[in-house]
C-alpha cells in the first residue's frame, strides 16, 4: 500500500512537472514571436513582466489540476481493488523488465545506435503456424537475429496484448514496429494439376475479424504498420532441404483485388519455371511446381477474393506482401532467444527496407513530435534569417545615417546642394523618430537595433547646420514684415492691406518665441506665404523642399527649449494695436455668418408638410406651396450650427487670447468672441424664425366640396392618434425650442419659496425656459404646452380648440344622419341668422380668438389652421338656407312691393303715384315690414349702425351679401328716419325766398301752403309735406321786369313737391348740413332760388332718391 501512494505521487508530480514545462516552453517562445513581429518595441524589463503574467495565469487556470486528480482517482480506485492490482502491478513490472533487457541485448549487440539498425517484427497467428514458421518463438515469445526482432504476437483472432505493445513503445517510441506478418495455413490445398480449387481458403468472417483485431493492435501500439501475409504449405515429401524455398509479391501503396490478382499471375509463370528446375533437379521438391498449379487453377482468384477485405475503403489495411513456403524444421540455436534465420526471410526483410511512402509506418493521430520538429527547425531558421537580415538592415542604416552626416557638414557647396543635404538628413531624423515612437519593423530587431545610435549622432548635426539658418532666417524676415505693417500711416489703405498678411507673420512670430502654441501646419503655410523664395536658390526648388524643413521644425521645436530665440516684446506690442484695428473689418460679422450657413446648407434636407406630420394624411386638410430650408431645423442647430459657432468663437478666441492679446488686456468688445457668438447666434434664429413663419402662414385649408367632406376633415383634425394638426403642432413645439435653456432661479426666490410655501400653489407658475425662439414661437408654445398656473377656464389652448372642434363635429353628423338634413340643417342656420348661440358659432369664435392670440407674425397660420375649418363649415351650413332666405325675402317683401308700387312715380317716371301710408307700411323704423323681417330672420348677421344697416363682422363670415341690398336697406332706412320718423309720411322744412336780377315777383305753393315773394327782405316760411288738404301739389310761377306772371311748373297730387323738386338744381349750402340752395331756371332765362332749411337729413330732398328705385330680389349671392 505504500509502495502504490508512492508512485501515486509520483505521476501526479510527473504530470505537474510537464505540464509546466510546456507552458513555459510556449510562454518563451510566444515572448520571443511577439518580439519579433509586434511594431511596438517594448523594453525588455516590461516583457519579461507580461510574459511572467501569462505564465502565472496559464499554471492557475488551465485544467491540469482535473488532469491531476483523475489520475489520483484511478490510482485510488486500483488501490481499492484486489486481482486487478496485482495483476497491473506484475504486467507492470513485467514490461519493465523485458524493456531493460532488450535494451540490453540490442545496445551491446548493435551500440547505441541500434535503433535506426535493427528491425522489429510481428508475427500473428495461431500457435502451431508460428511454430511451423520459426521454431521457439512462441516458448521464448520474442527471437533475435541478423539485424531482425521478431516478436510473437499472439493469435490473430484474440484482441492485442497491452503488455506487449506497451514493451514496444518503451522500447523505441519513434517506431515501434516495422511491420506485422499474419501466418496462416488455410491458404493451402493439395490440387491435382488437371483438378480446379472447389473450395475458398479463408471465410468471410473470420477475414472480417482479422481486419478488425490488426485494426485494434493499430490502435494500441498507436501506429500503423505494414502487414504481410505469409502462407504455409505443406507437403508429402520430406524434403528438408528445400525449406529455403520461398515465392511471394510485394505489393504497391495503392492496391485493390484486381491488383493483388494481376501480381500472382504475373508469379504464376516464375514459380513454374522455378518449380520445373527443381523437379528436374529432385522429383521431391515440387513445392514450386504445386504452388503454380494451385495459383493457375483458381488459387489465385481464391486469395484475391478472401483478401479483398484489406481493400475496404472506409478503413483499409496497408497490405505490403503476400509470401508462401513451407513449414521450417526444427532448427539449431546457438543461445536463447537466438533466431536461426534462413534465406525464405530475405525477401520480406529487404522489402520492409524499401517499401513506398505510403505502406511505411506512420503515427496515428496528431504527430506531436514532428510538429514540434517542424517548428523548431522553422523558428531556428527564421532566427537566423532574421538576424541575418536585421543585421543588413542595421548596417545600412548606419551607413545612410553617416553619409547625411557628411553631406550636412559640407559649408562650402552650393546652397541648392545644402538644401538637398538637409532635406535628407531630415528625412533620415523623421524616420528615426518615428521608429522611436512606434516601433521598428520586425526586420531591424532580433538583438541588433541601431536606430537609438543613430538618432543620438545625427541631432548635433541638425542642431549645429540647419536649426541655425532656418531659425534665424525667418526671425529676420518676420521681423522685417512687422516692421513695416507698424511704419505705414495710420487709417492709410496700404495699413490695411498690409494688415492681411500681418496677423500670420505676427503669429509665426510668435510661436518661435512660445513653442508651447506652435502649430506646424500653420508655421509652414504661413512662413512658405511671407517667404516664397530664398536666395541663391530657385524658386520652385525651395517650394519643394522649403515645406518640408519648415514642418519639421515645427514639430520639433517645442521639444528642443534651446532653440527658442526670445522676439522683440515692443514689435509684438504695436503689432497687436494695428492688427486689433483691423480684424473687425476683415472678419466681419456678415461674411462669417454667409460661410457658416454655406458649410451648413447641403448636410441637410429640406423640411416638407408631409415631414412635420409624420405618417399622418396632411393632404386631406393642408396645402404647402414652400418648405423650410434644413439649415434651419433643431437638428442642424444641434449637430452644425451651434458647434460651428462655438468653434468660430473659439478661434476669434484664439486670436484674441493668444495672438492679439497679452493675457493681462482684453481686446474692444467689437471683435470679443463672445459678440461675435451673440451675433451670429441672434442672427441665425431670425433667420431661422422667418424661415418658418414664411412656411407656415403659407399654408392654405384644402376647401371642402361637401359638408360630409367637412365633416370627415373635422374628425382627422381632431382624432388624437392620426391627426395632421396634432402632428405639425408636435413639430413646431419641438422646433420651437431650438436653443431653449432651463432658467434656474436664484438663491434668494428658492429662500422666499421655502419660508412662504404656505402661499404657494399647487403648480409652479414661473417660467422655466428661455431662449432666443421664444419671442417668434412663444405665443405657440404656450398655446400647445399652456403654463402650469394656467387653471383657469379663459385660458386658450390646442386641446380645448380641439374638443370644441370635436364637438361639431358631432352636431354636423347629427344633421347629416338625420331623417331630413336638409330641414335639420336649416334649423340650425335659423338659429345662427337669428343671433341665438350655437356649437359651430361658439367654435367659430374660439377658432378666431386662438388665431388673434397667436399674434400678427402669426395671422396667415392662425387663419388657416384655426378659422377656416369653423369658417368652411359655417358656410356650408348656411349656405343652404342663405337661398331659402333669398326665396322668403322675394315672397314676402319684393314681390309685394312690386305688386303695390311698381310703375308708379317715384319709382318710374309716371302719373300715377305711389301711395305713402302704403310705403309707411314698409318703411317704419319699429314696425315696417321690412324691419320686422329683417329683425325676424337676420338679425345673428345683420344688425343696424344708425340709421345703416352693416353685417355683422363675425356671424356674417362666409356668407356674400348682395351689396345692391344693403344699399337699398340703408337707402330706404334713410328715409324711414327722415319722412317716417312718427311712422306716417311727415316732413318740417323751411324755405326762404332770394333776389334775382329781373325777376319781381316769385309764387310757391306747396298743398296750398303759398309763398309770395316781391323783393321785399326775405324771410323763412315754415311747411309741411303732405299737408292735411284736398289740394295737393305743387306750383311754382314768376314775374318778371318784362313780361307778367307765368307758370314755372304746376305739379299736382302728393307727390307733387317731389316732381317739382326733381326739374330744380341743387346744391348743398357750404358750412352746413341741413341748408341746400335750389334753383330753377326758367324758360327766359331767368333764375328763380329758394334756401332749404330741413329738420332731418336733407328733407324732401331725400325723397329724390326713390326715383327709379328698385328693391332687390336677393339679400345673399352665391360665391
């Protein structure tokens, strides 16, 4: 039991010992590829680390400890058992023992080489044909001789002996076998020569479990190997000197039964001729002879058949031989486990010598050891070619390095030659650094890196014959520009562009003295503009190179501090006050702005109607002639603009701060980064603002045909989920707060809230946002959003507007799934055109109201999407009844005022005259048939003014008075004031008579009311029309210096003033109201004037203006 933990720990340990080998092996060598193929170099120290790293993770992780127990499991479980244990024990020590004493013998037989020296065979089979075939092998189990191991290996019927092949692999791993010979008789068959085989040799099953039990021996020893099939034959006679006969064919790599049958034919005629000798030499040795005829007669076809099973394709057998013979006798040995080989084995052995790639033994699985062969051999030659090679490349490098050195040197060449010197030398420095910073190529390694030597030996040169000139050079000529900017006149134009340039050289300047804000691409595109040649040196070559040596420079300047050159404070001073002048005009404002909205212009796409609304079905209620540019949406504010000012700030700010500025003094405001910032931005929102309102107030309602078209654009108007509306509001809200900043309030209002919270509201009512939309899109947002305090029922809102929209909705399809809409609808229009409340009018106004609110920036949109809906659906409603009301006006008012006053004066030129209590009837103010009607049926749209009658401006939308009507109401209102003012026809006026030349004598008589008048001083007589007499009328008469009275006009009946009045010219008196001036001219020439003085209105005159009068037949016309 000791003895067996013992050995217990010591595989464990063993594997331990192993596996950490192994891991560490791959560590190394991982380390060492890494090296040689990663850019970056690493120092050795900081490898060694990672590589330890790797290592301790690998010997934690890595499941060697499973490994570890389940091998101390099994030696635990063999512990526990008791046969089983002794038996592994013996075989155990068994095979070590027969291992050691081969060694032994084969070592002091054939030295220590005797592996690559000796053969080692197999023979299998049953007992008696091994015995038959070489005498002693089975007692001794393994026999030795001429360079050849021969081991017995058990029947071929049983499965492999463990032990066995266990002894082979200690005893030479690389190949432990050479080959397997199957020894069987059953091949053999006593045929006369005129007589075929009738019989086959081996059955098919026991071929197929021959193939599988070499198949298992394969898989034990863990090595394929060539196997060869040996047949005994026997004979009649004793000939024991012809055991040294032996035929057979060997086989190639690739065979198959047609072949293996080809090969004994071509034996057949051999062995016979062989066979025929031997006979005539002994008529008792026919083995020969018999073989042949066995082969010839069917034999042949028999062993190709039976071994056809070695040519399976799914797994086959390398078969390499085929051999027959007769049994050996019983031969002499010399010593024990000596082999008395005779010349029957002369051809296999020299076969197993000689045998094709593809019947050798070859290992079974993974071939670990060649693999690792391979790799090594690649890793040593790609070492050495490495080396190799990085040595070449070391020493060109040096080489190159040590002729830019030389050629650096050199003062006395041309300056062309000096600057294609030092471009090299550059060029060289440059990408030593960069092999510095990021790695040599893999090539320049491997041990043998110069690049730090090289390096370190050209810098002095750089340092010594070209830092100089560069520096200097353009110290000089920096100098020189500033110089010359600070000596011009003040305000002079060569100032101003001398200015352009200036801020560059100022700024090179300036970097040469402040490495810390170099800029290289700037350093050289600056100083290659201010200093475009170099003496003694073409133009374009220094355009080629200058570049070049500039940028390297630069970038090397902050990291080398002794070759800054301290600049001329005084020069920088006056250069900074003649360029701070400057920069406002050159960098204006406006130009900046035009290049940022250019930059911004094309990343964009255009916002649409259809954009704003989503997936809704905008067309069904609005029309867009427009869109707004995408410049001008909260996207590229956010993603563009906004960065693209910040960092237009930033650079005025960089030129401000550092190039224009000490640090201890501030630039003027005018060019201040943070005006230019408030500048563009507050320009870029009224751009952005007037992008949209131009958008949105040209907008257009899709005018409905129908009411039940009005009525389906209502309810997508209103339906929350699919509604345009809602969608475009959705985007104006999220528009509208482009640039909005949250408002934090201050210490002392969250004070005052805290000690005063008794008095607050349940919601906040401060305003938490600010930004530069909200005085365009404020109005809108807080009729989408409405403030938090907003709690009052007067507050306007999208959602309320939407729920009265949705409430007329419903009362218009009421009226269209009615039994009679027509009736329904013009009951609902009756209500309107009588002024009484409504839905629809209650909407209409608070559709109006919204749109008022929203402000005049925002009237084209407020009237689109807030009034026309309501104003659409008020005039389809009305409509309909507008006619209905046309019709009743015609039946109740027109045709009766035709039927009593048509063709009578003073609406037509006739005799007959109209009657005045009738018109009374019509033209009372309170009580004419006219005023009831109106009052009746329209008094919602029609209301009086004075003595006007106008439509009312918010029931009447929508719906076209007849113009001619309301011209004729207010005329015949007119005179309802003035003639029917007590309700009958009654008119006061007075008249005064005045002088004419010639005329002696005037004579008025109005309803027999007479004025006479003769010269005398006049003086005002009052009347009345009608006056209560029989004799109405009118006459007007004279008397002239030259003839007596005659008769102007005698006009009788009622309306026999108005006749008269009509012939009379009448001019209104200046200064007043109520006078008029008539004359009349008559037939001598003479003129004869009167002064009227009214009550009301123009009096009689009034009444002219029924002359010819017609009422209209319609109050309303059709759009």
């Amino acid at each position: 039991m000791p003895e067996s933990k013992s050995k217990s720990g010591k595989s464990v340990y063993f594997l331990m010992i192993v596996y950490t080998l192994v891991i560490a092996v791959f560590v190394v060598v991982g380390a060492f590829v890494y090296y040689l193929i990663s850019e970056q170099e690493l120092p050795i120290k900081q490898l060694l680390i990672q590589a330890g790293s790797v290592f301790g993770i690998l010997l934690l992780f890595f499941p060697f400890f499973v490994l570890a127990w389940s091998k101390h499991a099994e030696v635990s479980f063999t512990l526990l058992s008791g046969r089983a244990k002794t038996k592994k024990k013996s075989e155990s020590q068994q095979t070590s023992e027969l291992s050691v004493t081969l060694k032994q013998v084969l070592k002091r037989q054939y030295g220590r080489s005797w592996k690559k020296k000796v053969q080692i065979l197999m023979l299998t089979g049953s007992a008696d044909h091994i015995e038959q075939l070489v005498p002693g092998l089975i007692s001794e189990q393994w026999l030795e001789a001429d360079s050849t191991l021969l081991f017995w290996g058990g029947d071929v019927t049983t499965p492999p002996d463990e032990t066995l092949f266990h002894t082979l692999r200690k005893l030479r791993r690389s190949q432990p076998l050479d080959g397997i010979v199957w020894v069987t008789g059953q091949y053999h068959q006593s045929v006369r020569m005129d007589a075929p085989v009738h019989s086959q040799p081996v059955s098919p099953q026991m071929m197929e479990m021959l193939t599988r039990n070499l198949s298992k021996r394969f898989q034990t020893l863990g090595w394929q190997v060539p196997v060869y099939v040996w047949s005994l034959h026997q004979t009649q006679w004793d000939n024991a000197d012809e055991q040294t006969q032996a035929a057979g064919c060997l086989l190639p790599a690739v065979c198959s039964s047609e072949k293996l049958q080809t090969a004994l034919d071509k034996l057949v005629p051999t062995i016979v001729e062989q066979g025929t000798q031997h006979v005539v030499n002994n008529s008792r040795h026919d083995f020969l002879l018999s073989l042949g005829s066995f082969l010839r007669h069917g034999g042949g076809e028999k062993i190709s058949a039976s071994l056809s099973a070695f040519f399976n394709t799914h797994q086959p057998l390398p078969l390499a031989g085929l051999m027959f013979s007769l049994p050996a006798t019983d031969g002499l040995r010399a010593d024990l486990h000596h082999w008395s080989k005779d010349a029957r084995w002369d051809h296999l052995l020299n076969s197993v010598r000689q045998l094709p790639p593809g019947l050798k033994s070859v290992r079974l699985g993974w071939q670990w050891k060649k693999t690792g062969n391979w790799i090594l051999a690649l890793l040593m030659l790609g070492t050495g070619a490495g080396m190799l090679i990085s040595y070449v490349n070391n020493r060109l490098l040096i080489e190159e390095g040590g002729l830019h050195l030389a050629q650096a040197k050199d003062q006395n060449a041309l300056m062309i030659k000096r600057l294609q010197a030092w471009q090299g030398l550059q060029e060289m420095l440059s990408k030593l650094q960069y092999r510095k910073t990021y790695g040599l190529p893999f090539y320049a390694r491997m041990g043998l890196n110069q690049n730090e030597t090289v390096l370190k030996a050209l810098w002095p040169a750089y340092t010594q014959y070209v830092m100089p000139w560069l520096r200097d050079s353009i110290d000089a000529h920096m100098e020189k520009k500033l110089s010359h900017l600070v000596n011009l006149p003040p305000n002079s134009a060569a100032r101003s562009e001398a200015a352009k340039g200036a801020y560059g050289s100022l700024k090179v300047y300036l970097m040469m003295g402040r490495p810390e804000n170099i800029d290289a691409n700037f350093f050289r595109d600056s100083v290659m503009a201010n200093w475009p040649s170099v003496p003694n040196v073409p133009k374009t070559v220094w355009q080629a190179r200058g570049p070049e040596l500039l940028t390297f420079y630069a970038e090397n300047l902050s990291a080398h501090p002794e070759w800054v050159k301290k600049p001329d404070e005084e020069l920088i001073r006056q250069s900074r006050t003649v360029l701070v002048r400057e920069i406002g005009h050159r960098n204006g404002e406006s130009s900046l702005y035009q290049k940022l909205l250019q930059q911004v212009a094309n990343h964009y796409s255009d916002m649409t109607l259809a954009n704003m609304t989503g997936e809704t079905d905008a067309d069904l209620l609005f029309t867009a002639d427009s869109h707004v540019p995408g410049m001008f949406t909260r996207k590229a504010w956010e993603e563009s603009v906004e960065p693209a000012i910040e960092h237009l700030a930033n650079e005025r700010r960089t030129e401000i701060d550092w190039v224009l500025s000490d640090g201890q003094q501030n630039a003027s405001d005018d060019v201040s980064p943070e005006v230019l910032k408030a500048k563009l931005t507050d320009r870029y929102f009224a751009d952005f603002s007037g992008a949209w309102l131009n958008f949105l107030n040209g907008l257009h309602w899709r005018r409905a045909d129908t009411l039940s078209d009005t009525i389906d654009q209502l309810t997508l108007m209103a339906d929350v989920r699919q509604s345009p509306l809602i969608g475009l509001m959705n985007t104006l809200a999220y528009q509208g707060k482009t640039g909005r900043k949250e408002v934090s309030e201050s210490f002392a209002q969250s004070a005052k809230s805290i000690f005063n919270k008794d008095k607050q509201p349940a919601i906040s009512q401060k305003v938490g946002f600010t930004g530069p939309l909200e005085p365009t899109f404020g109005p809108l947002l807080e009729l989408i959003e409405p403030k938090a305090g907003a709690q009052d029922g007067q507050h306007l809102s999208l959602y309320s507007f939407l729920t009265r929209v949705t409430r007329v909705r419903l009362k218009l399809q009421q009226v269209t799934n009615s039994a009679d809409p027509q009736a329904m609808s013009q009951t609902m229009a009756q209500t309107i055109f009588q002024g009484k409340a409504l839905d629809l009018s209650d909407t209409r106004d608070y559709g109006n109201l919204v749109a008022a609110s929203l402000g005049q920036e925002w009237s084209g949109f407020g009237q689109t999407v807030f009034v026309s809906p309501m104003e659409q659906a008020w005039q389809q409603l009305l409509a309909p009844t507008a006619e209905s009301l046309n019709a009743q006006w015609k039946r109740a008012i027109v045709d009766d005022w035709n039927l009593t006053f048509g063709g009578r004066y003073p609406f037509k030129a006739s005799d007959s005259e109209a009657s005045l209590p009738l018109l009374s009837q019509y033209l009372r103010a309170d009580s004419g048939r006219i005023h009831r009607f109106l009052e009746s049926r329209l008094s919602g749209v029609l209301r009086r003014e004075g003595n006007h009658w106008v439509p009312d401006s918010i029931n009447a939308q929508g719906l076209n008075f007849n113009p001619e009507f309301l011209k004729a109401l207010n005329t015949l209102n007119v005179l309802s004031d003035v003639v029917f003012a007590n309700g009958e026809a009654r008119l006061y006026f007075d008249l005064r008579p005045d002088t004419a030349q010639d005329v002696m004598q005037t004579n008025l008589v109005i309803d027999n009311q007479k004025l006479i008048y003769m010269n005398q001083r006049p003086e005002w007589t009052r009347f009345v029309w009608p006056n209560d007499t029989r004799a109405q009328g009118a006459m007007l008469s004279w008397v002239s210096s030259q003839a007596s009275t005659r008769i102007y006009a005698e006009q009788p009946g009622s309306w026999g003033l108005i006749r008269l009045l009509e012939k009379a010219n009448v001019t209104p008196w200046a200064g007043s109201d109520s006078s008029y001036y008539i004359s009349w001219r008559a037939p001598d020439g003479l003129i004869l004037s009167y002064t009227l003085r009214t009550e009301a209105g123009a009096g009689p005159l009034a009444l002219l203006k029924l002359r010819n009068f017609v009422l209209p037949t319609k109050i309303f016309l059709e759009k």
